[in-house]
C-alpha cells in the first residue's frame, strides 16, 4: 500500500514536449528524492514477494532504473527488453504500432524457458502498444506474464485494457485520469 509520501507531486508534465499534441511525464523527482525511491521499491516489493516469479523484464527507458532495484530486492533477474539494433546475439522482434510512430522491440533469445514466470516492468501504461509487444515476445518463449507493472496508468488510453484482453492483469502505483 502508498503511504502518505506525495508520489502524484513529485511528476511534473512537460506539455508539447517531444513535439506538438505530445505530453511527457518527467519521474526524475522520484529518483531524486531518496523517500520517493523508498515508497515505490517498498510498494512493488510488498506486492510480489510471494508471487511465483522467476524474472523481472524490463522495457529499456525511464523505468529501467526502478526495475533494477526492485530485481535486487526481490532478488530476480532482470532481463531488459530494447530497440531494434541495441541487443547483441541471436533475438527476437516484435513490432509494437503506435500512433506517435511505430517502434520494433528485440529481446534477446533463450533467457526464458516455460518454466518461466515473468512480471513485466515499465514507466507508463498509456495505449499498451510497447507492452503488449514485450507480451507476445515473453509469451514467443513460452513464458507466462505474471503481471505487467508500471509507476503510472493513463487509463484514458486504454492500454490496460487491451492487456487485460490478451489476459494480463495490470497493476500501477498511480493513475492519471484524462491525460
């Protein structure tokens, strides 16, 4: 469970930010307050403690910071999911479509098994596109998506509800309505 620690606060929205219509969320306060860090880690880890978990994947980004503390508490290893053309040896692709432009996940192959189970990390669910790519390329090696994870929700894009359509449930410490 969140404590009283003012997470929400500490996001600042940088609006048109790539470019135009576009609205980034800057966590860089959550890593500089050592209380934030604190909450977040102490919050996911009380949440998958005793779930089966054998790996913690991680798309590469902004949340790749929080995803390596939480492996190191709950003491998994953490495996991270990049652009096409940044993972060495033999992979696997997937596209991920969005409407700010397409992105291809790879993943290097053979880090799982099915006898792996996986919670899924990222920074933001906001259409799930990135997501659900991570997903098909977990499940391409036969490995079964515990849960997705992710600081923030924009459920007014509907990404969490296209996981739970493909049978992932998701979970996220905060939401954002009508961003």
């Amino acid at each position: 469970m969140l404590d009283d620690f003012p997470l929400k606060q500490l996001i600042h929205v940088h609006r048109d930010f790539p470019r135009k219509g576009y609205n980034t969320r800057d966590l860089s306060r959550l890593l500089s307050e050592p209380r934030a860090l604190q909450t977040i880690t102490d919050t996911f880890a009380h949440r998958y403690v005793d779930a089966p978990l054998t790996h913690l994947v991680a798309l590469k980004g902004r949340g790749t910071m929080f995803a390596a503390v939480l492996a190191y508490r709950l003491n998994l290893p953490l495996i991270l999911i990049r652009d096409l053309g940044e993972e060495p040896g033999e992979v696997l692709h997937e596209r991920a479509p969005s409407s700010s432009g397409d992105r291809t996940l790879e993943m290097r192959q053979g880090l799982l098994d099915e006898s792996s189970c996986v919670l899924l990390f990222d920074d933001l669910l906001s259409s799930g596109a990135s997501l659900i790519a991570a997903t098909t390329l977990i499940r391409r090696q036969q490995a079964r998506v515990h849960e997705v994870a992710t600081l923030i929700d924009l459920p007014d894009h509907g990404g969490s509800q296209r996981l739970q359509a493909m049978d992932v449930s998701t979970y996220a410490l905060m939401a954002f309505e009508g961003d």
